[in-house]
C-alpha cells in the first residue's frame, strides 16, 4: 500500500469570498447567516489565541475533534449555550452574549413627543 503524504490545501477566505460573491444569490444567503459566521469566526479566533487546535479544545471538554469542527463551522450546526460555555471555558474565555438595542425607525415621532426609544405599552406604564 503506497505511503499518503500529508499535503495540506492552502485556503485563501478573501479571494473565496471575492470569486463567490460572484454567483448569483451568494450575497444574500451570506448575509443572512451573518450572525452565524461572526461566532464562528470568534470561536476560531478564541481557539488561536489559546494556542490550541481543535484536537486539544475537544480534549479539554471531553469530546471529539469533529464534534469541535461542527461547533465552529457556521450554518452547519446551531450550538447550544451549554456547549458554548464549555468551549469559551476550554480555550480560557468567558462567554458573554448580549442584545443590542437597534435603532427605532419610527416617522413622526419626535414631532408627536413620543419617545423613539421606548415602546407604546411601556410609556403607558411610565
């Protein structure tokens, strides 16, 4: 049996990105599993930092190494918070998830008084 020599593929994710947005329909399904590739890029991020490969982190929260790569792996794979605090613990971070208010678009409302900020049934309370 001939002897396989390991011969790693060089990825380049600008130029992917570059050639696919190229392709009809690409931006749109992109961005709408935006949210999904921001976690995956900090959980990789995370991982570097710490120095560690998935081998190891899977390791750490006595798992499988293709369990990690599903875990990081946007649009594949929708973890769980648990799982998230076992990862962020194993490459030595705190979890921290947080929602952020957006900007009300709402016409009129500055020049009715009402506060853009705060829903109807909150300022009828207040």
């Amino acid at each position: 049996m001939a002897k396989l020599k390991y011969d790693p593929v060089l990825h380049n994710q600008k130029e992917f990105l570059e050639k696919a947005s190229k392709r009809r329909g690409f931006r749109e399904a992109y961005d709408a599993l935006e949210a999904e590739y921001a976690l995956a890029h900090e959980m990789v991020s995370a991982r570097a930092r710490a120095g560690l490969t998935q081998e190891a982190v899977a390791d750490r929260m006595g798992t499988t190494k293709s369990a990690i790569s599903r875990l990081e792996g946007a649009g594949k794979h929708t973890p769980s918070v648990a799982s998230l605090k076992k990862y962020a613990d194993a490459v030595g971070c705190t979890l921290k998830i947080e929602f952020i208010p957006q900007p009300v678009k709402r016409r009129g409302a500055a020049q009715s008084g009402a506060r853009a900020d705060v829903p109807k049934t909150a300022r009828r309370l207040g």
